[in-house]
C-alpha cells in the first residue's frame, strides 16, 4: 500500500512538472510581444546593404498596422501610416555612422486585443573607433488581429539628460 501511495506521489509531481514546463514553454502573448520588439531591432542592426534593406521592409508590412505611426521627438521625426514608415527606413542606409538597438526594461502591459509596452531604447553608434551609447524611454502601441500582434504606434523620447557623477 505504501509502494502505490509512493507511485501516486510520484506520477502527480512529474504530471504537475511537465505542466509547469509545458506552461513556461507554450508562447503566450508577452512573450510574443517581446519576440516581435526584439526581432524588429535585430532586422534593424541588420540592414547594412539593399538586400537587407528589403528585407527590414518587408519585415515592417508584417508587422505594422496600416494607420502605424512613428515619433522620434529628438529627430522632429513623425511618420504617419505604414508605407510612409517603411519608406523612411531606407534612411538607415544613408546615416553616416552605423547604429544598433538594443531594448532593456521592457514592460509589457496588456488589455484584452491591446497591449503598451514600456522600454529603454540602447541606441549605439560605431564609427571611427569611437562609440556611444544612448539611453530613450520608448512606447509602443500594438494591437492584436488575426495575423497576430501588430506595431501601431512607436513614440521614441529624446535623451534622458544624466547627472553629473560626484566626485570627491
């Protein structure tokens, strides 16, 4: 009797770690938020080339809302509807020092078919044997459809001005 109580205890314990893992694995929407955010700034540290380029682009109609909308405030830069946006990647090509994007702190906050996510943008530019890195507080809008979540709005704040460093 004890040796079947013993199999029960263990059945349940690897039944109930088998869900935990199955949960943990299975993709739920955050995590699919978050892969789409982090696949946009690989694509973008990617473009390098014409190739790439058309590669970002047909990337961004996948992932953008036909009304989406882009605002950088440093740049004075606002891009209204999906076309407009993807036309304005073929910037990236033309900027004189490379850069890459990274995000940090994302918060994901979801409701219902829409979804805000909260983030630092690392902005790094290389070039010259210099480089420097910039620190934006970004917002993205996206909402869900049946092709999955999709980019309406990126709202990119300036710089965040720094505090001086005390010294002695």
């Amino acid at each position: 009797m004890a040796s079947l109580g013993r199999r029960l205890l263990v059945c349940s314990a690897a039944i109930f770690g088998l869900g935990l893992l199955g949960y943990e694995l299975w993709p739920n929407d955050e995590r699919r938020i978050t892969h789409l955010l982090d696949e946009l700034c690989a694509k973008l540290n990617q473009t390098r080339d014409p190739a790439s380029l058309t590669e970002l682009q047909a990337a961004l109609r996948s992932w953008l809302r036909p009304g989406a909308s882009v605002r950088v405030a440093e740049l004075e830069l606002e891009v209204e509807g999906a076309e407009q946006v993807i036309a304005h990647s073929q910037e990236l090509l033309t900027l004189g020092m490379p850069l890459s994007f990274a995000l940090d702190s994302v918060q994901v906050h979801q409701s219902g078919r829409l979804a805000r996510v909260d983030a630092d943008l690392l902005v790094t530019t290389r070039g010259s044997g210099e480089q420097s890195r910039d620190l934006r507080r970004t917002h993205v809008r996206l909402a869900k459809s049946k092709l999955g979540w999709r980019i309406e709005a990126i709202e990119v704040e300036p710089v965040a001005a720094s505090q001086p460093e005390a010294r002695p």
